[in-house]
C-alpha cells in the first residue's frame, strides 16, 4: 500500500483535497504519520476540530515560499503530496508576482528540499489549465509541472522521485460552480457563459484515490491524467436547477470554451492504460520499458472535454453532486 507506515506531508493540506485526502488515509489506510503543512492556523485550527485527536496528525504552520520552512517541515518524511497553490484565475492576472511566487518558486523550494531531506517520492497536483493555458495560473501550473519532472534529473545518487497529476474541474471543491448555481437558483436565474461549454469532471474522492494509486505505480518524471466524464455546463445548470431562466453572459477573461488535458504536442509521447493516461518525459533517464503494459495513442491525439466519447447524463450529473 502506498503510504502504510509512511510519514506523508500534504502541503496546502487544509484545502478540499487536503481534508478528502486525510479522511480517506487515516480510514482507509496505516500512515505512521500526516502533517499538514499550510499558511492558515485558523483553518488548522477548525481541521483539528474535524478530526480529532488523532495521534497520526501534525499540523505545521509555513509557506512554500519559505525554502528554510519546508527543510524544517521534510525532516523525516517519505511521501509529500504537492497541494499548495494560488489557484483563482482573476486574482492571478491581478497579482501575478504573487503567484509565481507560489506556484513556480514555490514548487522549485519543494523539489530541493525533498532532494537535500531524502524523501521517498513527491506527487504534484496540476490542473488541465496546465495544457496549453490562456491565463497566468495555467502557465505557472504548466512550469510547475516542468519543474517537478525535471526534478528527477537533480536527484543525483539519492533515490528521490518526483511525478505530476493532472485532472478536471473537482465536483464540490472551493471555486467550483456548482455552488454558485445552487445560490442562484433562488432567484430563479442561471448565468451560463457559453452554452457550448464542456467541463471534464471528478469528485474529491475520485481524485484522492487516483493520487494514491499514482504513488503507487509512479516510478519518475510522469505525467498521469485519469480517464474522466464530460458534461455539458447547461446539461450541469438543468440538473441544479431544472426550469430556471438561463442567462448567456459570455466566457470571461483567461476562460476556455473546453478543456485539454493532453495537447497534441504531449499525445506524441503518451501511452493510454486501462483508467488513465500517462505523459512520458523526454529525459535520458527514461526508460521506455516503464510501462510495458501501455498502448501508445493514435497520431494526432488529443485529451479534450468536447471530443471525449464518456458523457454524464443527467442522473449520474445529480448522483455527483449529492454525492
């Protein structure tokens, strides 16, 4: 099992994946320990409500940005779990400074700590915003992806092991839409920005669980991106709010009408597996054997939520968001 035994730090662990990811671990699995490495003592503080005295759980105040932190913080550690970010898309192109403090220096700091400490294995989280991406946070994601894959070319003789995850839009995560519809609904009208609109989706649960099969099937420097449904956003809105007034009001700035998570450009250099795809690196130290299991995809592939060929009706629509 991936983390049985194992001291595991998820930074930006107070977030949406972090809470799903400690709830799953402590019921599901036997860390040694989990530290939750995040900025906010206030949210530590209500975690620690949530879940209890639990002796596997360690709360540790620090930011990414602070390379002196995370040495502090990786002493020990086996497995980290890269959840820290600035991920909302307007306050990137308003602060973009700040964001590539996070999410690019931020994710170089991990890298060499996780070296100098002797962690075990680091799995990054990115974002389909990371393939071809319009918007700041999308190309800071898309470097930081670059970064942790190259990350194992720095490792030297020591056995650390660096991969990237990348998925869809998260059902119920923070930012997500479907509580914006939810509020809206009250008033008896729907904003849609484009009712061509496609989204890939995943639950929280979906995500983890996929995290922690990667940990266990990663060996260095891939990029893993899960087999997921498609749905419409007015499909989305109908099964919120059947019957409410849908409004068009346009994609807003550094918004895609549909997303991609492998590119053309990537598809050269992936394989597809019986419930993901995996992006393989350019680097000497692959070995195209890793994966002898792997189909390699058609020529001219492309990963994008308007040409997938696994749609959500509208049952399974409203089973993920009572779910």
């Amino acid at each position: 099992m991936p983390i049985n035994n194992k001291n595991v730090l998820v930074t930006g662990g107070t977030g949406s994946f972090g809470q799903k990811f400690v709830e799953i671990a402590l019921s599901d699995y036997d860390p040694q320990k989990i530290i939750i490495f995040s900025r906010d003592e206030l949210k530590q503080f209500e975690m620690q409500q949530k879940f209890g005295k639990d002796s596997r759980l360690r709360y540790f105040l620090g930011d990414v940005r602070d390379k002196d932190r995370l040495y502090r913080a990786f002493k020990d550690i086996d497995i980290i779990v890269h959840a820290a970010a600035l991920k909302q898309i307007p306050a990137a192109e308003y602060n973009p400074f700040e964001v590539i403090k996070t999410n690019i220096i931020g994710a170089q700091n991990i890298i060499e700590a996780a070296i100098d400490c002797g962690v075990e294995k680091v799995i990054a989280l990115s974002t389909d915003k990371a393939a071809n991406p319009i918007n700041l946070y999308g190309a800071t994601k898309l470097c930081s992806d670059k970064l942790f894959v190259a990350g194992n070319s720095y490792v030297g003789e020591r056995d650390a092991r660096f991969c990237v995850v990348r998925y869809g839009n998260v059902v119920g995560s923070r930012g997500s839409v479907i509580p914006h519809f939810i509020q809206q609904r009250e008033n008896g009208k729907i904003t849609i920005t484009d009712p061509r609109m496609t989204r890939f989706w995943i639950t929280l649960e979906q995500g983890v669980k996929f995290v922690l099969n990667c940990l266990q099937t990663m060996t260095r420097g891939e990029i893993f991106v899960p087999k997921l449904p498609s749905m419409k956003v007015t499909d989305l809105a109908n099964a919120i709010a059947p019957g409410c007034e849908q409004e068009i009001v346009g994609i807003r700035p550094g918004e895609k009408l549909h997303e991609v998570m492998i590119t053309e450009e990537d598809g050269r250099r992936t394989l597809e597996l019986e419930h993901c795809y995996v992006i393989q690196p350019q680097f000497p130290w692959w070995k195209e054997e890793n994966y002898t299991q792997g189909a390699v995809v058609p020529d001219g592939f492309i990963y994008s939520s308007d040409k997938n060929d696994w749609w959500l009706d509208d049952k399974k629509i409203k089973e993920m968001i009572i779910n």
